[in-house]
C-alpha cells in the first residue's frame, strides 16, 4: 500500500496511525460520556480520510501544484457513503467543523464560507478514479468495508453534507459529536505514538486520601464539614489554614484546579504531582500553560480553547482557560464535555478584579448550569461579592470559615508604611546584615526587572533571585526550583527559602498564591487590600509550635499619584488599602474581614451576558458548528494569552516533543507580539529576538521587533 502521511515534519505521522490513534481517543472519549462509541470511531476514521487526495500529500512535502484552497475535510466527505446511511448526521457533524468554523470562519475557509462558487469538481474531486483507490484501501484496512465509490455518488455525498450543514448551523447550541472528534483529534495529535498508553490513563478519578491528614496546625484538617452531602462549597480562611486539603477533601470525580496565575498554576501542579504521586502511581495530572493559542490567518486571527489532553484526573489551570467556553470559543464543546460532572476548585477568587471577576461569575454560573459541583476557596471576599456566588450557586452550598479564636492563631505581620521601595534601602541593607531572605513584589514586571537590576549591582556577593511571567518555561521552573529551596526527594538545598543566609528575592504578584515559601521580611508595593494579604502569606508562613505568635514585618510603599502608574490595579481601590493598613502595629486576622468590606463597599459587577453565549437563563445563543474566531477576552483583558519563542530555540522547538515545546515557550499578552511572525508548530508562538530576552531578566517587551531579528536566524 502506498504510504500516506497526516503531517508533515518533524512528526511525519502516516494517516493510518493517526486515523488509528484519533480511533482510540474517540471511543475512549465517547465512552465516558455514555455516547455511541462504533459513531465515534467511524466519525475519528472518516474525519482525515480526505487527506489521500494527492495535493494535500503533495503540500505535506512542500510541493503543492496550485495555491487554490484546499480542505482536506471536503476530501473526507466524498467518503460519506463508505458508512451506514442512519450514521450520517453524526458522522458530518464529526467531520465538517473539527478544524474550522463551517461559517464565518476567521479565513473564510469553512465548509459554508467554500460553498458559494468553490471548485469542488475540476480541482478538489480531482481525478477521483485514481487517488480514491487509496482512501479506500484505507477505510478496509482500519474495518470500514468500502466498494468503489463512483464519482457521481461522491459528489452526492458532498452535496447530503453541505445540505445537512446548512440545516444544523442555522440552529442554537452545540454539537456533542463536533466536541468528541475535536478532542480525540487534539488528543492524538498531542500525544502522537504514545496515544494507546496515554488512553489507558483516562476519565479515572484521583485517589485523594492524601488530604486526609490532620494536625493541630491547620485547624480546617479537623473540621469535619467536608462530609456534608451538599453539592457545592464556599471556604473562607486565612493563608495556612488548611484551605487547599479542605476543598479536595470534597472532591469525588475527577478535579480542575484552578489559580489566577499562569506561574501560581507550575507551582500548584509540581505540589499536586509530588504529593499524590505515592497513592496514584499512574495519576494523570495536567496543567496547561497557556491561555489560548492564536493562529494566524490572512483576515484576522483566531484564538483556540482546545486543551492538549482531555480526561485528566486533575488539571490545573487558570479560570481564563474554562471560562472562554462563554464565549463559544473554538474547541468550547470539547471543554465542555470534559468539564460536565467533574468537582471544579476555584481557588483564591478574591485575587479577581473588573471583567475577570465577572468572567468568573459567568463562569460560575456555567459549571453548575453542566453539573459541576464548584468549590470555592478564598483567604478574604468582599461581603458583596461572597453574597453574589451564594446567590449563582443557591441553597445547596456548605459554608465554611474560621472562629475568631482560630484567626487570632495566624496573627503574624507587623505593618509598617512607607514612602516608596527607593526609600527601602536602609531595611534592605540591616536585613542583609542581620542575615534575613528578604522578598521585594512589584506591581509590575518592568518595575520588577528594575529594581532588580539595581539591589543585585548594590548587593553582588548576595544571592539574588527575580520571578515574574515573563519567562521561558524552562527557566522559571528552575527558578521556582531555587526559591523553593527544595530538591526533587523534598530536602532542602540551602538556597533561598531554605536557606539560613541572606538573599534577595524581587518578584511581581506571581508570588501571592500557592508558592509555599517562608521569608523573614517583605516590602511591596500597595496592591488592593485582598491580594495584600494573599502576599504577607510568604512572609513568616512556616507554622509550627515555635512560630505561632511570632510577628514579623512587612513594609507596605504608598500608592502612586495617578491611574497609569497603578495599573493593573484601580488607584481609588489602593488608595483605599493603603488608609486601611496598620502603621507600625501587628494585622490581626479578625479585623481583615471588616477592612475588606470597607476598601470594598460596593463592586462594579460589570455585565457580559451581552458577550456571553451562555445565557443565565438557560439559552444557547450560537449557531451549531460554529464557533467565535476572535474572543472578548482580547479586548477585556490584560493576561498573558498567547506565546512566544526565542529565534535561537526557534529550530529546537519545532523538532521537539510536546513538552519540550511547552518549556521553551514564554507567556506573553497578544499585542506585544501580534505583529511578529508565527511558527507554524506546536502553539503556534510568536518568533521573538533574542535580544529580547535575558535569562536573569526575562523577557524585555520594549525590545520586541522586527528590526531586532538576527539576520543570520533568518537566512537559516
């Protein structure tokens, strides 16, 4: 048999291992879901058949005989016939979208976009008596009994699938078939050869005994509320608490964790993984890094939900990455059905502010509207907003807080205000002298690089560390590797927060959530009050016998003058803060609750049922086998959407494996690099200079451009 590829290099995947391992993925993903797992299968076989048609094996080489658009998904539709004539409208809906949009596509590329005078005879049906011969060899070999298809009923199965397209697409909802095929598709072509093994690992839901243990320490670990019957839960309670053990511990199937940060989600996923490694020997434990992929396309760009591997037993990531769903974004179904009946943990919610609060409110709304049971941890909610999530989630929620006795038990930091970080030298230099791990969080990744620059110059025989966003992957889990101070068997290493010397740690908010380090003082910049005190978490956080009661110091900067300088915050809001914090007096834990609610009165819940395509109540408002090209989120939000390489890792990255990828990419927001050129691998990141790029520093968005190129990457 002629041989037949699905992709080109550096996989170069035959199309009967890939139509194969997208088989396994389907039935697998069908079968959790309680579909017809036969459809499946037929659905993942028939999706690429088209991908015989010799311009398309033609174009895999480089070698393409004409530049008119070709879809190998048309191809595969001429193959309709080759199935039971009951499987059809499973079988299109698999087929017709699982790459595009069928209308309205971002390149007006999709099946409906095509129909409107497209070629389908002289250049796509081709001279279909010779190259079908290979599809059909195909089909049989993988179990599809197929006669010769004439010409006539191919094109007539063509015209049954436009016809049945044009119908389903001018109806509200969504497609289960579209999600099963999208997610099999991703899933093989993720895993590639690996695909059989990978399956076995599937749908399983984590043995979580682990978060079983007690201690007097951690006062939730004895709070027998976790077994109450109702569905949902909402836990309010100081850094150290318990809190994390607490919200798995009522957790049945299989979890989404998620965190507000891409850099809080390594630390949160090296954590998860460590610690239930013993109990699940084969755990499937994913995190997904990046946001959303962007393709460039020659009228505007598409973002894509779709995750590299469905069915994980736990998967950590941030809220963006669930609540694009809203928007109908591609590969929404997949996500879709992968959440349905899964426990979601929403952790550290009070770190959200404007639209992503809202997103998470929609989101919210969403998880409980498929069957989720949601479970909410915070360490301080603004009253108005804890009152909304009760109202989304209704009567069946457990609440859960602390005492006023058990806060007293985490009274640790002493606040003291100052004028600005440049006024900090002199605590900086004593703390050095008195040998402490000093932490100094900016609000802002320059700012960060900055600062840093100037204490590792004035301090260089002090080991000094920066964190932020903006690094390659590789390099920020060696940097939290360091901070950490802890090997891969858990022993300390004496660096940073292991350490028994000084050092210097400079770090944007990445900080605040999950990073599990103890330093002795911090000085910061004013953030809104709740995230504040989610950052006075990493100083004096070790609890023991010998700490509880201990104060240590934390030095809080003024709030700037104006909006710009505060970004990304309000400067009403850390104007605000900064009115409520001590000066020169211990924070008690008690009083945090009652300052939240006056720095918070109200909040702003700004509306996005406009944007939504889930409606409150209840409606769908897409069209089916559709999907949003370009999201709200870009216009929304500032997040860290989208990747970039380096031009150096440009030729690793595109002949390396899916992890090694996912390391040598760099977070970074859409319009800092929309205007460079795009891998056509993997993510599809955006190629950077390398001058853009320090490993110390990190990524210097300022020196993203097109004139920074290295000539000699170019020509290679």
């Amino acid at each position: 048999m002629k041989i037949l590829f699905a992709k080109s290099d550096p996989e170069w995947t035959s199309l009967q291992k890939h139509l194969e391992h997208v088989g396994m993925a389907a039935k697998a993903f069908a079968r959790y879901l309680e579909m017809d797992t036969d459809l499946a299968y037929m659905g993942a076989i028939l999706h690429d058949i088209g991908k015989a048609h010799p311009e398309f094996q033609k174009r895999l080489t480089g070698k393409p005989t004409s530049s008119k658009v070709l879809r190998h998904e048309i191809s595969s539709l001429f193959f309709l016939s080759a199935f039971p004539e009951e499987t059809y409208p499973q079988l299109i809906e698999m087929v017709v979208g699982h790459h595009k949009s069928v209308k309205d596509d971002a390149g007006r590329k999709g099946l409906l976009d095509l129909d409107d005078g497209y070629d389908y005879i002289d250049y796509h049906l081709g001279k279909w008596e010779s190259w079908s011969s290979d599809g059909i060899e195909l089909l049989n070999i993988l179990g599809i009994s197929t006669p010769i298809i004439s010409r006539e009923k191919a094109l007539e199965n063509l015209d049954t699938a436009l016809t049945y397209t044009q119908q389903l697409s001018s109806e509200r909802g969504y497609s289960a078939w579209r999600g099963v095929l999208m997610g099999a598709d991703h899933f093989a072509s993720a895993v590639i050869h690996d695909t059989e093994k990978q399956i076995t690992r599937v749908f399983k839901a984590p043995d979580l005994s682990f978060f079983n243990r007690q201690s007097e320490l951690y006062p939730l670990s004895l709070n027998q509320d976790y077994l109450s019957p109702k569905t949902h839960s909402i836990v309010v309670a100081c850094t150290g608490a318990g809190k994390t053990d607490f919200l798995f511990k009522r957790c049945n199937g299989r979890v989404f964790y998620t965190l507000p940060f891409q850099a809080s989600i390594n630390a949160m996923f090296k954590r998860l993984d460590k610690d239930l490694r013993e109990t699940n020997p084969d755990l499937d434990i994913r995190v997904l890094h990046a946001a959303s992929m962007v393709v460039e396309r020659s009228n505007g760009e598409e973002e894509s939900v779709l995750q590299s591997l469905f069915g994980s037993s736990i998967k950590v990531l941030t809220p963006h990455q669930l609540a694009a769903i809203a928007f109908g974004m591609k590969g929404f179904e997949a996500l879709l059905l992968d959440l349905k009946g899964c426990d979601i943990i929403l952790d550290e919610i009070h770190t959200y502010t404007g639209i992503s609060q809202a997103i998470v409110l929609k989101l919210v709304q969403i998880l409980k509207d498929i069957g989720c049971k949601i479970h909410i941890g915070t360490a301080t909610m603004p009253s108005v907003l804890y009152r909304k999530i009760i109202e989304i989630l209704g009567e069946d929620v457990l609440e859960v807080s602390l005492s006023n006795y058990e806060l007293g038990q985490f009274d640790r930091h002493r606040v003291f205000k100052i004028d600005s970080i440049e006024n900090a030298d002199e605590l900086i230099h004593q703390a050095i002298i008195d040998k402490q791990k000093v932490l100094v969080i900016l609000n802002k990744v320059d700012r960060a690089q900055d600062v840093f620059d100037v204490l590792r110059e004035r301090y260089s025989d002090v080991p000094a560390l920066l964190l932020h966003s903006r690094f390659r992957r590789c390099d920020r889990n060696q940097y939290e590797k360091q901070l950490i101070g802890l090997d891969e068997y858990g022993e300390p290493t004496g660096e940073f927060n292991t350490s028994n010397e000084a050092c210097i740690v400079v770090s944007t908010q990445i900080v605040e959530v999950s990073l599990d380090i103890s330093f002795d003082i911090m000085i910061t910049e004013t953030a809104p009050l709740d995230a504040l005190i989610q950052r006075f978490g990493r100083i004096n956080r070790k609890r023991n016998s010998g700490t509880i009661g201990k104060i240590k110091n934390v030095y809080v900067a003024a709030p700037p003058e104006n909006q710009k300088d505060a970004r990304p915050y309000d400067l009403e809001v850390l104007k605000n803060t900064f009115k409520e914090l001590p000066d020169g007096d211990v924070l008690h834990e008690k009083d945090i609750q009652r300052k939240i609610d006056i720095v918070f009165p109200a909040i702003n819940f700004l509306n996005i049922e406009q944007h939504s395509k889930f409606k409150s109540d209840g409606r769908i408002t897409i069209d089916k086998l559709t999907h949003v090209s370009k999201s709200i989120l870009f216009e929304l939000l500032e997040i860290d959407s989208v990747s970039c390489i380096r031009e150096s890792d440009k030729d690793e990255y595109e002949e390396s494996n899916f992890e090694r990828r996912l390391e040598l990419e760099i977070p970074v927001r859409y319009f800092s690099v929309c205007k460079m050129i795009q891998s056509k691998k993997g993510n599809k990141p955006f190629i950077i200079p390398d001058s853009a790029y320090d490993l110390a520093r990190g990524l210097t968005v300022k020196e993203i451009s097109d004139k920074n190129l290295d000539v000699k990457f170019q020509i290679l």
